[in-house]
C-alpha cells in the first residue's frame, strides 16, 4: 500500500512511519496507538467504541474471527450484542453462491443502518474479498463500506484500522463533532494481498469457549479440487512450525481447555516443508499434554490417509472416534475429474480399514451433488458409497460454479431440476444409513461433554459424544445448568431421534 495514497494527517505520518518492522511488534505497536485513539476519543465525551463481528463461513474462518476479535479488544474496543455497534466487521465466505448472496443481503441491511449512523464503521473481510470480481462490485455499489482486507492480512488488522480512522477524512484521531457529528470518510481502504507473506504468532485472541478451542494446524490449500475455491482465495499450504502449536495448545490446557480441534484443509500433509513431522506424530505430541481430554481434526483427505493415523487414533483414549472423511462423489469417474486422487474402490477400503482397527469409529461426510458431467450412472455410485460406508452423517450440496475454478468451464453441466432431484434421493439414503448405524448407541453409558444450555428444555444441557453426536438430557436434581459446561458427565442414552440421543445421567 503506498502511503501517500492515504492521504495521512502529518502526525498520524509520523507515528505510521515510526512503527517497528518486524511483527508481531509492528501490530502491538498499532493496538497501542488505537488503544490511545479510542481513549482519546471518550475522553473527549464520547462513549468506548463498541465492536461486533459477524462469521460468514467454515472453522477457520471463525478461528480468524476471534484472533480479530482478540486485536479489537487490545485496541481498547470493547464488545457489542446489540444493535449499535460502531464497527461492524464481516468475515466473508465464497465456498458457494449462496454464502456470497448471504454476504450482499446483509451489506444491503447494513447499508440503511449506516444511513441512520454514517459515523458506524463497516469492514469486510476474508475469502470473498480474496476475488477480484467482488472488490470491483463493492467499489461499484457499496461505497458506503470503509475497509476492505483478505484472507492474508487479518494479523494486520490493528494497523489498518489505524490507516483508516487516521485518514484525512476520518476524525477519531481529533474527535471534531460538526454539526453535533463527526466527518465521516468516504474512500474505502482496500488492502488484499495475493498470497500470506509470513505466518505471524503471538497475537492477541478472543476465545469463543472457556473449554474447547480451535488450533490452525495449516493455513491454504495446494490441492486445487477442480470444483473449489478455496485454494485461490486461502493461498498455498503452509504448516505452522510444530513447537508453536503444541505451546498453543499448553497455554489452552492450562486456561481450562479439554477439548482441541485441530484445523486444516488437509489435514494429513500436516509438516511436509518439516523435515521428520508428520501430522500422527504431531497428534502423539498432543496426547502427552495434560488437561486435554479429546482431540478431534478437521479436515483429512481421503487420498492420504496413512495406517498410522489409523493406529494412533485406535491406540489414544483422546482422539476422538469420529473421523470426517469428505467423499464428494462414490464415482471414480467424476472424483477423477475432481482432481481428489482417489476411486471409489480405494475410499471404501479406506473405510474398512478404519472401522477394522477403531470398530466403534463414526465417520461423517461431505458429498457434492451435480458435479459437470455426473450421469444417473455416476450418481447411483454415490448412492452405493452411501449405503456401504454406513455414514453416520453427511453434509451434502448441490454443486455451485465458483469463477476461475476449472470446474466452471466443463461441459454438461447438470441442470437444476436434476440437481434438485438427486438431491433429495441422497438425502433419503443418508437418512436411512444413519438411522441404522446410530440406534447401535441406545440404551448404553457414554461419557458427554456438556457444551450449552439446551435451548428448547427447560433445565436441560446438550453435549456431544466422542462421536460428535449431540445429547440432550435434564442437569442432575439440585444442579444449575449453566455449571455443568464444560464438564465431563457419564450419560445413559435412552431414545434415538436420527441425528441426536436424548439421555439421563447415568
Ligand atoms: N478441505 C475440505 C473441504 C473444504 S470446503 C476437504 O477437502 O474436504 C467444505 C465442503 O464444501 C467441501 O467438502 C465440499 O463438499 C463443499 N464444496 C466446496 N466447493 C464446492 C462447490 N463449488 N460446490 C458445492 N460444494 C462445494
Ligand atoms: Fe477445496 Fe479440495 Fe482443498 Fe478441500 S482439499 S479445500 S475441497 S481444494
Ligand atoms: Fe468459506 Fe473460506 Fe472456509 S471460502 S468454507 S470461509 S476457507
């Protein structure tokens, strides 16, 4: 970004280019010089500039939300539920048409609040403004947006903010009300970079959960799926540097975390620019911390599963017995065309080997419906993985084009109707597959960790099993509720309803 662009006051020129180059100084620098704006900014009457941040997509995107929320607050903004908010920071989603249209809907509602608040600063951020075609309809018809970043300059968020309230025409800085107002700016800030520079550690974070938390294990993806977005809009594979994450994951253990999801696009090429690191030895190294309880990843690729991953999740009474093992399609042809590297005969025995050494193990599923080129043919092979494989769950989706992936420009796409029509086929088969495989559980005592009140039951919690089923049973006689989260109960399950148990303390 050229800073004369900026259009800097001098002094706010001056702080800029007296900031420290190396990170993550550089960042604490730029939270310390808006703790001090937003300060100067109450003490000038003004309340505490409120923030609220909205997560559009996947588990990494809202990993990087509560690392933005952790930066807003060392900024010395605080958090807002309401309806005021003074920023208003969307992390975006392109992973489907419909996340995008999502996206638009609620510029469209965020517009006429700005319109009643122009003083409201909105930011957007993540996968979506990683595509070129967004950023120019944002300039197009959404000029009222004020700051606009990527997938790989989240870390920068407190110098951006910095750049933007700094700006000549943005007051904070100089809280000068006109006309009982402050000026208000009109350029957008747009700072998106092509692909992540560095991978930079130690900022601050907002943990969502006191007792289970997220740790990314890979940022990117090298894969290219030929129907997927992801690789163009998160950048290349890299690994986060072993010790960083498993004193990630100390510091988590010793605040009360038990639960750790550990997070990847593909998991399994976890440590390839390492020498010696492999992801189940990264897992083994996890196991030995104290405090953690289960260990569960997201998301392995089915074309690199090796037996030893099997063999240390059988051998661990921590990692979870639930594996998420994406499918996409049960056609060699189409998966082929996909560019996954795997067939149809290969992901079943995969299957097999799983269920072979972890007998007990629930594996769950994606599945893209109407991929270019699927004929009823290549469809009934899904159907047929389906029935085999004995899902305990599925997310299914009907194929959506994303710009500049190959899949776009393939012939024969499918037309909707036969999409719409597939679709609730698969749905069917899923359903009756699942129902098989989950009622095994009823009427024994499994271990649930309880992750929230029950919204629907008066005095109930809901939890999830090893497996990630959900429970939902009534707190013990005399207990609240609200102390039971986070800990481990021993629950009887009594009634399978499809996709989640009822139970009672066992
Ligand atoms: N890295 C993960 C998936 C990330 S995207 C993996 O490889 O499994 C999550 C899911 O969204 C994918 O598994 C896929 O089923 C679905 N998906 C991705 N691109 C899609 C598209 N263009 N249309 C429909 N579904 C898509
Ligand atoms: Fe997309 Fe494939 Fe990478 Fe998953 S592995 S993020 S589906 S390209
Ligand atoms: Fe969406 Fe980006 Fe995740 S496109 S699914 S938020 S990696």
């Amino acid at each position: 970004m050229e800073i004369d662009s900026l259009h800097l006051e001098d002094d706010a020129r001056q702080v800029f280019l007296a900031a420290p180059a190396a990170e993550p100084e550089r960042q604490y620098y730029f939270m310390e010089q808006l703790h001090r704006m937003v300060g100067a900014r109450a003490e000038a009457g003004d309340t505490v500039l409120t923030y609220q941040v909205e997560t559009f997509g996947c588990q990494m995107n809202f990993r990087d939300s509560e690392k933005m929320a952790g930066i807003l607050l060392a900024s010395g903004f605080t958090e807002e539920n309401g309806k005021h908010p003074d920023l208003v920071l969307i992390n975006t989603c392109t992973v489907r048409e419909n996340a995008d249209e999502r996206v638009y809907g609620h510029l469209g509602y965020l517009k006429k609040q700005k319109e009643r608040n122009p003083e409201m600063v909105v930011v957007l951020c993540g996968c979506m403004m990683q595509e070129p075609h967004v950023v120019e309809t944002l300039k197009k018809s959404y000029g009222f947006v004020d700051l606009v970043f990527g997938t790989h300059n989240i870390y920068k968020l407190a110098e951006l903010l910095f750049l933007m309230y700094s700006g000549r025409k943005w007051q904070l800085m100089h809280p000068v009300k006109k006309n009982g107002k402050y000026r208000v700016r009109h350029e957008m800030l747009i700072d998106i970079a092509a692909d992540a520079d560095l991978i930079v550690e130690e900022l601050p974070d907002e943990r969502k959960y006191p007792f289970k938390a997220s740790v990314d294990i890979t940022y990117g993806c090298d894969n290219f799926c030929t129907y997927c977005i992801v690789p163009y809009v998160r950048g290349r594979e890299r690994s986060r540097r072993p010790e960083d994450i498993l004193s990630e994951i100390r510091k988590l253990a010793s605040l009360g975390v038990t639960e750790i999801m550990l997070l990847g696009q593909n998991v399994n090429s976890y440590g390839k620019q390492f020498e010696g690191v492999t992801f189940y030895g990264l897992l083994q190294e996890i196991e030995k911390i104290d405090g953690i309880h289960r260990i569960r990843f997201m998301t392995p690729h089915p074309k690199d599963f090796p037996d030893e991953l099997i063999d240390v999740i059988a051998a661990s009474d921590k990692i979870c017995h639930h594996i998420h093992l994406p499918l996409q399609s049960g056609s060699t042809e189409i998966i082929r065309r996909m560019n996954r590297h795997y067939t149809k005969e290969s992901y079943l025995d995969l299957v097999r080997r799983i269920r072979e050494k972890i007998p007990d193990a629930a594996i769950t599923t994606d599945i893209i419906v109407g991929f270019p080129g699927e004929t009823e043919e290549d469809f009934l092979d899904t159907l047929d993985v389906v029935r085999k494989a004995g899902f305990n769950g599925a997310y299914m989706f009907e194929y959506s084009k994303r710009t500049g992936t190959p899949a776009a420009t393939m012939p024969d796409q499918v037309p909707e109707a036969v999409v719409k029509e597939r679709f609730a086929r698969l749905m069917e088969t899923v359903q009756e597959a699942a129902r098989k495989d989950l009622g095994d559980l009823t009427g024994s005592v499994q271990e649930v960790l309880v992750e929230e009140v029950d919204p629907d039951r008066a005095e109930g919690v809901t939890g999830r099993l090893t497996y990630n089923t959900l429970v939902h049973f009534p707190a013990p006689e005399g207990k609240n509720p609200e102390e039971l989260i986070g800990s481990y109960l021993p629950v009887r399950l009594v009634e399978n309803c499809g996709f989640y148990y009822i139970g009672v303390v066992a």
